[in-house]
C-alpha cells in the first residue's frame, strides 16, 4: 500500500485536471493597487462541462499541440463537452458531492501554466471536484475511470486500491546529523536529511555532514553539494564545481555539462536547448528532451490529454 501511495503523489499533477483547465480569475490586492495573489472563481455545476471544454480546447490549440486529435476547436469544445457531462452524470449518480471551489481552483491553476510543459499542481494544491465523505481506509469506489481523484472519499483523500488513502501523505522525516542510520547488521534505520547533504557513515553508522569546499574528500572522493573532489594537488580536496568555461573532468555546476570524453578533462558547457545535439547521455536543458540525438522542445502538458 505504502508503495501504491508514494506513486500517486508523482501522479497528482496530470490526473486530477483532466476535463479542468481553465476558470475566470480575479487578483487580489492589498488594498493599493498591488497584487498578492490571485483568487480562483467558483465554477457553477451546471456550467464546468461547457466552460472547462471551451478554456481546455483554447489551450490545445493555441499551444500548437502537433496531433489535436480534433479538426478544429469548435468541434473539440462539443466533443469534451459531451464527455465531461457523462462525467458529471456518473458522478452525481453516485451521490458525490461537487465542490465548486475546487473546480476552479484546479482550473485557475492550469491557466496559470498555459502551454508549460508541466502543470504546477501539488500536495499543498491537490483536491477532487467531486467528492465523498468516507474517511482513511474505509472502502471505496470510483465512479468515473477517466477522472480518478473522483471518489467518495472525503475531501483530500483519493481512492487508491479500493481504500481511502492521503495521496500525499505525512511528509518524510529525514534523520539529522549523528542520528544512527544504520543498526549492528548494516540495515538501514532511515534516510540522512538529503537537503544539507548528509551521508550516512558505513564505519560509525550515524549521519554525517559531507565535507565542503577546503576540506578533504570522504572516502577520498565524495564532497557536499556544490563541492567535487579534486586530486590535482596530491591530496583530495574539496573544491568548488567549475563554471561555465573552466576546466573538467565530470562535474559542473548547475545548468552545465561536462565535455570531456571518458573521463578526460574538458570544459564546462551550458547544458544543449531546443535544436542542438544531445548532450552525454542524452542530455538537454530544462524544458527539452532528446529525441534521437537532437533535443528538442517538451510539448505543452494540454497536448497529452
């Protein structure tokens, strides 16, 4: 079950705007003019078939998605006008309540990202437009397969294997600096606090901040974050990760690669966009892939749905 949990929360971001993408935003203010946010209109029951088909479509074309899968926006806006309301149907007939807050928040949200590859939809943002009012791990149903965060477990809570679960969960507890990690037999007792870089020690057992720059590699090859080992001098040493144009051997730092070859020394270069060859090991910027051996642009989040 932990397992099945821990996967959702990678999935939250996809599953729960299909059929919910765009509502009327308003922003907020403090009063003098300037922004502090902005507030998601409701969306009423009645009208989210027709307004999510007509902002979802709008999107999809707009971001130029390469295979609409509609010859042309009207004819997308009646298609998943249609499909949303059998959607609603089901979900009604199942006695799941509608929460038009939650609509147009999850909306508002996707309009915020437009054609961004990704939609920004997380654990602080995640609700269900329809919804029941069952608890933690009592059973559950899902009434509509194409919308799964629809069931009729309360607000916040999703049904994952026919229970009711949190599909974010408790957050994670890492274990701190000198906190045992490892017991007598070498098994693990939890996860060193990855934030600061700490390691959990094979001779002591503990947690252990990694060495920075200045100090002398652990195991003579590891270093925190931001640092690498460098031998140069005879000793191993932890150095800052080269810059863009400095000299390398495989690290670099954030948004570089190195170009050397097996290991050869090379030069820290920024990290191929949209049209240039792959990177080693195929890498690309942020916001593209590699698509045989050139990278090339992510398609907007709209284009997959």
């Amino acid at each position: 079950m932990a397992s099945e949990v821990a996967l959702t929360r990678t999935l939250i971001g996809s599953l729960t705007v299909l059929g919910f993408v765009v509502a009327l935003t308003a922003c907020k203010t403090d009063g003098s003019g300037n922004d502090v946010g902005i507030i998601a209109e409701p969306i009423p029951e009645e009208e989210l078939p027709e307004q999510s088909a007509g902002a979802l479509c709008e999107l999809i074309f707009g971001c130029s998605c390469e295979s609409p899968n509609y010859p042309d926006e009207p004819s997308c806006v009646e298609t998943r006008s249609d499909l949303l309301n059998q959607e609603q149907l089901a979900a009604q007939a199942a006695g799941l309540t509608y929460d038009a807050q939650c609509a147009g928040d999850l909306l508002a949200l996707a309009e915020a990202d437009g054609c961004a590859t990704q939609v920004a939809l997380d654990c602080d943002t995640f609700c269900a437009a329809y919804h029941g009012d069952l608890g933690v791990d009592q059973p559950c149903m899902t009434p509509v397969d194409t919308q799964p965060t629809w069931s009729d477990c309360a607000q916040g809570l999703w049904c994952i294997a026919s229970a009711c679960q949190n599909p974010c969960g408790a957050a994670q507890t890492f274990l701190g600096v000198g906190e045992a990690c490892r017991d007598a037999e070498g098994q693990s007792l939890g996860v060193c606090d990855p934030g600061p870089g700490l390691f959990c020690d094979f001779e002591t057992g503990t947690c252990i901040a990694l060495p920075g720059i200045g100090e002398p590699c652990y195991g003579s090859e590891v270093c925190g974050v931001g640092a690498t080992c460098d031998w140069s001098t005879g000793e191993a040493i932890c150095v800052a990760l080269p810059g863009a144009g400095e000299a390398c051997t495989y690290e670099c730092d954030a948004g570089l690669y190195c170009d050397g070859v097996d290991g050869q020394e090379g030069t820290c270069v920024t990290l191929p966009g949209e049209g240039q060859p792959c990177g080693p090991n195929g890498a690309c910027s942020e916001g593209n892939t590699c698509n045989g051996d050139v990278c090339e642009a992510l398609p907007a989040w709209v284009c997959s749905i």
